[in-house]
C-alpha cells in the first residue's frame, strides 16, 4: 500500500483555497469535519501499515489464501444493490466485510486482537459499535449503515485516497471525472496500487472467513469492470438495473444528504450534471464490457422484478452461476419475498423540484440504455 501523498495534499490545498461557492464551502460545521479528516488520516494510514506488517509477522499463511470467482455487484446508485448484497449475506456460503472491518481491523492481527479482547471483557466493543450505529441512524443519509453490516467494499480506497467515493467528502468534479471513466481515465500505476491492495484486503478477510466465497457491492465499480476482470480473472458480475426515472432523483438527494452532512452546501441539490454524466456512463460502460462473458459468469438483474420476486431472482442467479442453495436460505429467501411485496419505501423523490422531467431524462439515456433487454 503505497500512501498517496500527492492526493493528500492537493484534497489539502482545495478545501482550504478553493471553496468558495462551492458545496464545500469553508462553514463551522465544514472546517470540524476538515481539520478532522487531515489530523486522523496520516495516523490511520500507519496503523493501517502496521496491522498489515504484523500479518506477515504473525499470520504468514494468508498470502497463499486464493479469492476464487467472487462476486461483483454492479448498477448504479438507488438501483437496488444494497437489499440484493445484503439479502446474498444471509447465505452463510458468502462473506463480505463489514463496516468496523473495512475501518478499524482490515488486518488479520487486528481482527484477532479485536474479538480476543471484546470476548476477554464481556463484549465492550460489540456494545459500543451498537451505541455508535444508534448515534448514526439519525443522521445516515438514504440506507441503514451499522458496524457489524456488510458493506461497500470500495470503501477501503479511502485507506489511499483514491475513490470516486472521495466525492463525499471533497465534492471537487475535477478529481471525481477521472473515476466515473476509472478504466479509461485512471493510469495504469495509479490501479495497480490501487487493485493490487483491493486483493490483498480480500485476501486476508477471505482467510479469516475459512476460504468463503466473496460477494461485493459497489455502484462505482461498474466504470473498472475491466480493471476487475483482470485482478479476478474468474469474477462473476451481477448488473442490476433499475429506470433512470427512479435512479436520477434518487441518486441526486442522495448525495445532496451526503453533502450536508459532511458540510454546509448553499445549493440544496448540488452537481447535478456531474451526477447525471456519471449515471450514463454506469449504465453502459459495463454491459458494454461484460456482455460477451459466458452466462456463468454475468447476469442482468431487472430491478421491478427483483423487489416483486426475490427468491425467484436470486434462484435463477445461482441456477445461472452454479451455485447451490441450501434448505436455510431457502427460506430465507421465501420470508424476503414476502416482505418485499408488502414494502413500501419511506423515500419518495420527484423529478419536478428537480428542474427535471421523467420524458427529458428518458430520452437523454436512451443512447445509455441501448443493448440491455429490458422494458424501462
């Protein structure tokens, strides 16, 4: 893991120099969360780096651990991959890290360390995660977050500063462009570095869970499909795929919340078009590259028919991938279907205090949506 000094630096010089008019404008509320992203982050890195001497130290045998034909979820944001990816975790077959993982232990010594002394004390840590997710729950934009729930991996770029989820907290389109295009636009150093320590984390959380296969949900993984396939020859990728109608509003209050709480933004709805073009490219960037796979290794998933049906989705899916479904998730499955027809979401997004309009936004993805058979 090599520490991106030169991203550092510049996120420095940006949110202190260049944020007027802008979402990340220099307010109370936005120089406490600055000064405590750039005092933390330099100490986190070396705990980072120190957790992961001592595995190769302590823990050698991870690094002949194989992370063999995980899985990926794609799609855009708001297009359903979280209530896929954590209804796939209910299959104890599947892993995934969780929230205190991807923060706090990433390394297999600290991991250990971590439950030796949780056990030892009577479970002070489990009780103090739960006291944290309750603080949170009030101010989580969008989806339920929770230390001990699966979560998007990609988080673990921010151990290097080198995410499109960097977006949240430095709302500068100039550094987010390169990621919406990450397989065209990122240099070939910049993603070794950076998918060669996404390997090795999975690794190491793949020989803690005992060799399970590794399930994965990230809506900005779907511009490094390409960078995927080559660090995960075997993966198999499931594109699900909901309207732009929904997705667009959807993902624009979405990270307008995301921008509040990290902040204090004049404009209630910032970047926009940044948002729109990255949708775009999200929904046919990666079909473009993954439709050629064998049918064991890609799968489109039609949202609507997710939610209405979600056993006979994932049963086709693991038909599809070769998977076997044990009696246990089975059921599972069965009591999520029920569930799921009897939702309805508390999240209500309209396209109108948008300054939008759902025939504009359909007809501008039409070239985006070409290739897929779906009805949208």
């Amino acid at each position: 893991m090599r520490f991106t000094f030169n991203f550092f630096f510049v996120y420095l010089y940006h949110s202190f120099f260049n944020a007027d008019k802008t979402p990340r404008r220099l307010s109370p509320r936005r120089l406490a969360v600055l000064a405590f992203i750039f005092f933390v982050f330099p100490f986190w890195h070396l705990y980072l780096r120190l957790g992961y001497l001592l595995d190769k130290v302590f823990f050698p045998a991870y690094q002949e651990q194989e992370v063999s034909a995980p899985i990926f979820i794609i799609g855009n944001y708001r297009s359903g991959t979280t209530f896929l990816h954590r209804l796939l975790l209910k299959d104890e077959q599947l892993t995934c890290l969780k929230t205190w993982e991807i923060y706090f232990a990433p390394a297999v010594t600290y991991r250990k360390l971590f439950k030796w002394i949780n056990d030892a004390l009577g479970g002070p840590l489990r009780r103090l995660g739960k006291r944290f997710d309750q603080d949170l729950a009030a101010y989580a934009p969008i989806h339920k977050t929770g230390m001990e729930e699966g979560e998007e991996d990609s988080q673990v770029f921010f151990h290097i500063l080198s995410s499109y989820n960097m977006f949240a907290l430095f709302p500068f389109p100039r550094f987010a462009k390169k990621y919406i295009y990450y397989d065209e636009r990122v240099s070939p150093e910049q993603k070794e570095n950076d998918m060669g320590y996404y390997r090795e984390v999975l690794r190491r959380h793949v020989f803690l869970s005992g060799g399970k296969r590794y399930v994965s949900k990230n809506p900005d993984f779907s511009p490094r499909v390409e960078a995927l396939k080559e660090y995960f020859p075997d993966a198999k990728f499931i594109n699900i795929v909901r309207t732009p109608a929904k997705v667009v509003p959807s993902t624009i209050n979405m990270w307008s919340a995301v921008w509040s709480f990290f902040g204090s933004p004049e404009e209630t709805y910032p970047h926009k078009d940044i948002l729109i073009e990255h949708a775009k490219h999200w929904y046919q960037y990666p079909h473009q590259r993954l439709k050629s796979l064998s049918p064991d290794r890609y799968a489109v998933v039609e949202f609507s028919k997710f939610v209405a049906n979600p056993k006979q989705v994932i049963t086709q899916l693991y038909d599809q991938f070769g998977l076997d479904i044990t009696e246990e998730f089975a059921q599972i499955l069965q009591e999520a279907t029920e569930e799921s027809r009897q939702h309805k979401s508390s999240h209500s997004y309209s396209l109108d205090e948008l300054g939008l309009d759902e025939v504009t936004v359909m007809n501008e993805f039409t070239p985006a949506l070409e290739g897929y058979e779906i009805d949208f």
